[in-house]
C-alpha cells in the first residue's frame, strides 16, 4: 500500500504549519494508496473532527491537539487515530490493520497513537489524559 504523496505534504503543513487542526485518511483501493479525504481548519474543534469520522467505515487521522499543562504552558501533540468501527465490513478492517505500520513509517511526528472501534475510545478525556 502506498502513500501519495498530497497525503505527506497535508500531514507536514499540520504539523510545522499549523495550516489544519486534523487530516482524515481513507484508502484508495483503485490507486492502492492512502489519500487525503477531508482537513479541518485550524479553528475546528475535537468535536467537528469525530463528527467527520464515518459511522461504518474505517480511516486513518492524524489530529492537533493542543493544551495547557499544569505549569501553564502551551502545547500542541499529534495523535494518530485508527478508526476501524467494528460495524465496518471485516475487509476494510483487515486492509486498515495491515497497512497502518507503513502508513504511521511515512508520518514522522507522531506522539501517541489510538486504535479506535467505537467513539468512546477515543472520546476527548481519553486524548487529554494520554497528552498530559
């Protein structure tokens, strides 16, 4: 499976440009790569980023978390969510699974990393309690 190369690129303005709060991945299973589905905008929030996941259908994401730690400093980590609802079709969870490894290979930066079947998995106290 590969990874195109707009995927890479969109990754890259998230992460030095800020230019996106969240990326949302899907497989393209005619070109066999990891293509950019939808970004959210810098003012977006955890909410419109769930809310742009499919209910049924498996993706990769990467989103910006940003927070404040206990010494009042600003912070921002990448989190990495594998979303693989467990109503999806049990082919796309097997050709999500399997090229996760190489796709996460291509994405350096990435701080902490979630593998998600329902959304109280990666519900937003579990994102602020593995950021901080």
């Amino acid at each position: 499976m590969g990874v195109a190369d707009h995927s890479k690129s969109t990754y890259l303005e998230l992460q030095r440009k800020k230019v996106f709060r969240y990326v949302i991945f899907k497989i393209d299973g005619k070109k066999k790569e990891v293509v950019v589905e939808k970004t959210g905008g810098p003012s977006e929030n955890y909410d419109d980023f769930t809310a742009s996941l499919p209910e049924n259908g498996c993706r990769y994401a990467v989103y910006d978390f940003d927070f404040v730690t206990s010494e009042n400093c600003q912070k921002s980590k990448i989190f990495f969510i594998a979303w693989s609802p467990s109503v999806s079709r049990i082919r796309a969870k097997m050709l999500y699974a399997t090229s996760k490894e190489r796709f996460i290979r291509e994405l350096e930066g990435i701080h902490y990393e979630i593998q998600a079947t329902d959304p109280t998995e990666m519900d937003l106290e579990v994102i602020r309690e593995r950021a901080s």
